[in-house]
C-alpha cells in the first residue's frame, strides 16, 4: 500500500473507527472488545495529524449529500491535532474514572459518537459534510450531559439542547442561503460566497450566533457553566477544551475574513469579546465548585479570541495574522484547560502528604499557563493577540491595557480555582495510574506547546525578551497581590461572601419568564371570570325568557281547558271539514 492510500484509510478511521465503536458498544457479546478499543479511539486522528496530514483529499460523490474531508492546510492539522490529543487523553482517562460506573457502556456510546462528529467537522471540506458532523457533535453531546440521570445534569442537558438548536437553526438558515441548490459547496470558496451576497450582513449575524452559541460567546453561554458540572470529569475536558473551538472554527471557515469588511459587526465582536474576559472572571469567583469556575474561565478566554475575531472582521489585512494567533490560542487554551479538568479528578482522589502537595504543583502549572504568566504558552498566546491590535479599527491604545487587566482577572480566578481544589483529604491517598498518566501525560503535552508552537520565529523571540518579560510578569503580580491582600482581609473577618447560580443570565430569563407566566394566568383567570359573568347573565336571561313562555303557555292552557272555547273550536273544525268536501 503507497503512503498516500495509507493516508486515505487513516483519514476515513479517524471519524468512522469511533462510531463503529459506538454501534457496536450496545452489543453484549462485542462489548468487551469494543471497550478495550474504546480509549484508543482518537489513535487514527493522531496519527493522521502528526504524520499523514495533507496528503490526499476523499471525495465521495456516491454519498447522499456528497462528502469530501481532509486534512490539509495548517489551520485543519492546528486544529485536528490538538482535537486529537485531548480526545485520546480524556478517553484513556474515562477508562478508569468509569471504571465502578455500571452506566459506563452507555458513556462510551455518546463519548464516541461525540468524538466521531468533533473530528469530522475538522476534517469536512464541503458545507454538507460539516453540517452532518457538526450536528452528530452537537446531540451526542447531550447524552454526556445528562449521563448521571439527577435532576441538575436533566437540566442543564434541557439547558443545551434548546440552545443548541438556537445555533442549529441560525447554521441551517445561514447554509441555505450560502448554498442555494448546490449543497456542496467547498468550504473554501464560502468567504467568497458570503462577501459576494447581498444578505451578507444577515449571513454574518446569523453565523456569529449559530457558531457563538458553541463557542460560549457572551449571552450565548449559559449552557457552558451548568453543562460542565454535570458532565463526567473527562467529558468536561473534551466539552471545555475541543467542543467549544468547533464554534471558533466555524467562523474561521465560513466568515469572509480576509475578503470583505464588516466593520459594525467587528466592533460587536470586540466589545462582546472583552466584555466577555471579565464577565467570565467575575462570576467565576462567586462560584465554589471547580468546573463551574473553570467553565466561567472558559468564556473569559474565549472572549480573548472573539475580539480577535472581531479585529479581523473590521480590518481585512489583518486575517492571516489573526486566524494564526487564533490557532495557537485556542491549541494553547484546548490543552491547559483539559489539564485543569482531569486535574480536578485526580484531586478528588488524593490525600494529603506529598501526593496533594504534588497534585496542587501540578494544577498550578496549567493555571500559570492560562494567566499567562512569564515563558509560558499562555504568555506567548497573549503576545500573539497583543500583536494585532495595532490593526484594531479603533482602542489600539485601550485595548493593550484591557489585555493586561484581563490577565489579572485570569490570574485571580485561577487562584481561586487552585484553592477549591487542592486536596484537602486527611488520608494519605494516591491516585491509581490509570488517572495520574494521563493527565500527567496532558501536562508534558501543554509544556511541549511552547518548545515548538505553531508562531512565527520572531514571536518566540518576543517571550524571553526583558520587555515581554516584564509585560507577562506584572499582571500575574498584581493578581497575586490581590488575592493576598483579600486572603489577609479576610483572616482579620473581613469577608464579603456572593454566591450566583450556575447559569447567571439564564436565572433571570427564568424569573422573567415565571413574571409573563405569572401575567399570562392573571389574564387567563380575568378573561374566564368576565366570561363566566357574561355566561351567567345570558343564563339569566334565558332563564327568564323560559319563564315567561311558561307563563303564556299556561295562560293558553288554562284558556284552551274552558268549555267555551272547546265548543268553538269544535265548531271551527266542522266548518273546515265540511267546507273541504264541498270543495
């Protein structure tokens, strides 16, 4: 077999080997072999990410819709690779974090199917092709959601669904009106199509929010912080670090970045992006539970990236340099989130001693990472985005600064999230193999992102500079400052203690919503009181009309009993009978 038939079968594995595994988990007599297989899943995604990338594109006219998928290009193998990465250490993780759960087979279906339409869509050439992964992702999902069957993961499984077919039906209006007849269209020729449109103001409004509700943009992520705690810890990593860069993958394909202007909708982006890095910052810290904090984190970064978005919607110029920063940011963001996710499992099963001092090291590195702290990747992500601003139609000056303060809201909830996790456990407990290798495994991953990421030489130059140095150091300082401060205040009795639900927005459309019910029964009951009223009094009415034919109809009857009137009657009668046989 040539090297590029070797290619084309790993490119069909790496979406299909996962589903098989899925259709072939509810058999009992497969099972056991299925679950064996099932944490390798991701295997042929690696290997087609890290050796085979590019070499040949499947076009399968003979499909229902057609298919085309590939690997080529660095924006697919940036994003099929980390994709890959996070899916096969979360699934190897799965295998024994499920080990005791007697749901675990029904887990691996929709953990599967899930990871079956994730990497599809990375490899999806044509608008069909992604269209079916994107949606196969998107349902599966739910069944990880809602896996342990209580009252809050129905919920937020409610929560996703309905919002997820928000964003379904925005994509399906928006794919219709950029296809036309031909469903098939490459994706590489969508900007075009979407610039060239005389709707395409409406084709970007309605693929920014059909993408946004996946990528947890601002308003559109209320399902991000109830959706994570209920999933299972290894879900949660995959939801947080692979299924939300869909949506940012989305709008890099299909947005007509590079082509055509767009500056109102730039603006948007930028100011729902940084609004989005503290919002995520400030409610994050009102929450106590480690994947609500971490799910509140991730909408603050991806609020980093939407206003990048947003950038280069403004300023065509700016897009080759901005869909590269948004790669290595969302490569960067996609392993150190994951490692904080598995992190927490690993936590809830260590004691105290050197394990917990060991494990508490090990969440702090990914930590350090997402504040963006000196000579690491997520210093040099932040360089990357600090790069472009100067094409920002407008704030070039202010939005620096606005980088620099949300790198100090990153570090404080990261602080904050280190604290609620760290075991606590009196016992000496260590953690089995099957937790620790992998996630030990994610660690080395995220490390070896800044010995050789996906920037320009001159950028890694940039982060042992004195200058850079300083600008990745202060903010992180300050955070800590901060959060010293607030820890000493709050050892004198000082504390101020809020607390939000999961969901911040999504309560307040509820009690919105409860006001209309309210509003909506009050006027239901005032309409059946008045036509019960009206019911009455037509009742009344009929009633007395009753009466009063009673009435009469006795008056006659009493007439009609006199002898009298019988008598002339009678006489009546005879005169008609006799005068109709004169006739």
């Amino acid at each position: 077999m040539t090297l590029d038939g070797l290619a084309a079968w790993v490119t069909i594995a790496a979406f299909s080997f996962p589903l098989l595994l899925a259709a072939g988990m509810p058999n009992r007599f497969l099972r056991p072999l299925v679950a064996a297989l099932a944490p390798w899943a991701a295997l042929p995604a690696l290997i087609l990410a890290v050796g085979l990338h590019g070499r040949v594109t499947i076009d399968w006219s003979a499909a229902v819709l057609g298919m085309r998928l590939g690997s080529g290009g660095t924006m697919t193998r940036g994003f099929l690779l980390f994709t890959a990465c996070l899916w096969l250490v979360s699934s190897l993780f799965a295998r024994a974090y499920l080990a005791g759960d007697p749901d675990r087979p029904r887990f691996w279906v929709f953990f599967l199917a899930t990871l079956s339409g994730n990497v599809g869509l990375v490899l999806a050439q044509d608008v069909a092709s992604l269209y079916l992964f994107y949606a196969l992702m998107t349902y599966a999902a739910y069944g990880l959601i809602v896996h342990d069957g209580t009252g809050a993961s129905r919920r937020a499984g409610r929560v996703y669904i309905v919002m997820a077919l928000l964003g379904e039906m925005s994509l399906l209006a928006a794919f219709l009106l950029i296809v036309g007849a031909d469903i098939n269209v490459d994706l590489r020729d969508v900007p075009r199509v979407v610039a060239a449109s005389s709707l395409r103001e409406l084709l970007a409004a309605l693929l920014l929010v059909g993408f946004g509700v996946k990528a947890g943009a601002l308003l559109l992520h209320m399902w991000l912080p109830l959706a994570h705690p209920a999933a299972p810890i290894p879900a949660s990593a995959v939801l947080s670090g692979a299924m939300i860069k869909a949506g940012v993958l989305g709008w890099l394909r299909f947005l007509p970045l590079g082509v055509a202007a767009l500056p109102v909708h730039g603006s948007v982006c930028i100011v729902a992006g940084v609004a989005a890095s503290f919002f995520g910052v400030a409610l994050g810290l009102t929450q106590r539970e480690s994947k609500t904090i971490l799910a509140y984190s991730s909408v603050s970064q991806m609020g980093f990236m939407t206003a990048a978005l947003g950038i280069s919607l403004a300023n065509p110029g700016a897009a080759p340099e901005v869909g590269a920063a948004i790669l290595f940011y969302a490569m960067h963001h996609a392993l150190a989130k994951g490692a904080l996710f598995l992190g927490t499992g690993v936590a809830r099963a260590t004691g105290s001693g050197w394990p917990g001092r060991l494990v508490a090291l090990g969440l702090s590195l990914p930590a350090l990472d997402l504040a963006g702290a000196p000579l690491s990747s997520g210093s040099l992500a932040k360089i990357s985005l600090k790069n472009i601003v100067a094409q920002a139609p407008w704030g070039t000056t202010l939005l620096p600064w606005l980088l620099s303060l949300g790198a100090i809201a990153s570090t404080l909830l990261m602080i904050h999230f280190v604290l609620r996790t760290i075991p606590r456990s009196a016992e000496r407990l260590v953690p089995g193999a099957g937790l620790w290798v992998p996630w030990a495994s994610l660690l080395l991953l995220d490390i070896g992102l800044l010995v050789r990421p996906p920037v320009a030489p001159a950028d890694l130059g940039l982060l042992v500079a004195a200058g850079t140095l300083w600008a990745a150091a202060w903010p992180v300082l300050a955070g800590v400052a901060i959060a010293a401060v607030g820890w000493r205040l709050r050892r004198r009795g000082t504390r101020v203690r809020v607390e939000l639900p999961p969901g911040d927005l999504l309560y307040l459309v509820d009690a919105v919503l409860m006001k209309l019910q309210r509003v909506i029964l009050a006027a239901r009951d005032a309409w059946a009181r008045v036509e019960l009223r009206q019911r009455r009094a037509r009742l009344v009415a009929i009633g007395r009309l009753s009466n009063r034919l009673l009435e009469a109809a006795e008056r006659g009857e009493a007439a009609l009993s006199a002898f009298g009137a019988i008598g002339l009657l009678f006489l009546l009668l005879a005169v008609l009978v006799v005068a109709a046989q004169r006739f």
